[in-house]
C-alpha cells in the first residue's frame, strides 16, 4: 500500500525518536523536500563508537545542544519541559541565562512568527522582542513562611 503525507504547510521536519538510525533515516529521505537546512534531530547516541559512524551527509541538522534522546528523556521523567519566555528590554538573553544556567536553547520566535532552530551551541542574535524556545526543569517555587 502506498501513502501520501501532504507537507506542503509545514516548514521544519524534527526527527525525535529512541532509534538513531530511524531519525537519520527519516531526515535523510525527507531532506529534499523540506531542504537540507529545515531537517533536524536529536544526536546520535551510539556517534561515539566508531561501529556507529555515520557520514555528515546522512540525517538532520543535531538540535538540543547535541543532546542525544536518551539524555532528554531522562530529563523529561525529571520534570523538564519545553517553554517559550519572551525577552525584552527589561529581560534580556543576558538575565535569561543568568536564571536559567541549565536550560538547553533549542531556539526562537522572531517578532514577525519566523521560528528558528539553534543548532550546536550556536544561538544566534537573540535581541529584545524575541521569544526564546527553551527545555528547561521546572523552578523552584518560593517557600512562604
């Protein structure tokens, strides 16, 4: 049996599966059509045994910080999620960092909606206006006495 899957209304592919292979398969195959640039996901687990190597050309862009699947759903059972916080003048990329040392930046929101993946520990120009997509563990709540 054969499928169509219409993509035309969407502009990224994020392969986030527990099977490496799967997602470089799915990034790889679907490249074309979304464009090399618009195809991500998350590191391989297995990257650093050589068994496991795969070529730069085959899969996505690496999101997450280079954080493999087994890492992030570690953090999920941890309470970690993802959230988007706006930055202004007043709460800059600076103070977002200072208060969150831990988050992973996966990307932004530009002020005209364009969103925009980070790949590796590149994070871009993030100014004031910009709405920050992050994976982060929940704060602390204050203790009231």
């Amino acid at each position: 049996a054969e499928h169509h899957l219409d993509v035309h209304h969407y502009q990224f592919l994020l392969a986030v599966t527990d099977n490496d292979a799967y997602n470089t398969l799915v990034t790889t195959d679907w490249g074309p059509e979304f464009g090399r640039a618009n195809v991500f996901q998350t590191a391989r687990d297995k990257e650093s045994w050589s068994r496991y190597a795969l070529p730069a050309s085959l899969g996505g862009r690496i999101v997450a910080q280079g954080r493999g699947y087994g890492e992030l759903q570690d953090k999920i059972r941890d309470g970690w999620t993802c959230r988007v916080t706006s930055l202004s003048e007043n709460y800059t990329y600076e103070q977002f960092c200072a208060d969150r040392p831990e988050a992973m930046i996966l990307g932004a929101i530009s002020e005209n909606g364009r969103v925009r993946f980070f790949v590796g520990d590149d994070n871009g120009k993030v100014t004031a206006g910009v709405k920050l997509l992050h994976f982060s563990k929940p704060r602390e709540k204050a203790v009231v006495s």
